[in-house]
C-alpha cells in the first residue's frame, strides 16, 4: 500500500503547477501515525500501532474490552468508495 501511495504523490507532484509539499500535506493524515494522546472517542475504530512495527496492527479502539493495552500510535482506518459498476451491469 505505501509503494502505491508513492507512486501517487509522485504523480501527482508531476501534474499540479503549485509546490510539491502540498501533495505530501494532503497524504499526511492518511500514512502519518499519531500519538494515543491525540486519539478521542470521535474518532471511532482506528488501527493501532507500536514501533518498530514487528505485527499486524489492532483494529479497535481503547475503549474495546480487548484492548490489548500496549499499542502506542494509531491510524485512521480508510473507508474505500465502493467499485464503480462493471460494463454492462
């Protein structure tokens, strides 16, 4: 998934006629993992983290009974669009 979105800011960085920094602003929230202490209730289900990453991450919130308690940094979970119809369909 992260070689993707390189490929996509690199893209992206070729065809805007403004400066470079704006593609990495606009994919920040989605690749940079924030602290616990920033994460609140509203923000729902994350995917937690620890560093160095060794596994998969938690998909839940600290709020959960199974919080497992130690992950440190979370990311937004990202819901895709739903597939544009296939020909014909």
């Amino acid at each position: 998934m992260n070689d993707l979105i390189e490929e996509l800011k690199k893209t992206m960085k070729r065809e805007i006629s403004g400066p470079s920094w704006v593609v990495d602003e606009l994919f920040k929230p989605l690749t940079e993992a924030k602290s616990i202490d920033e994460w609140h209730e509203d923000y729902g289900d994350a995917l937690w983290w620890t560093f160095p990453i060794q596994e998969s991450p938690y998909c839940g919130s600290p709020l959960d009974e199974d919080w497992p308690g130690y992950h440190t940094h979370w990311t937004p979970i990202v819901i895709p669009a739903a597939p544009a119809p296939k020909e014909g369909e």
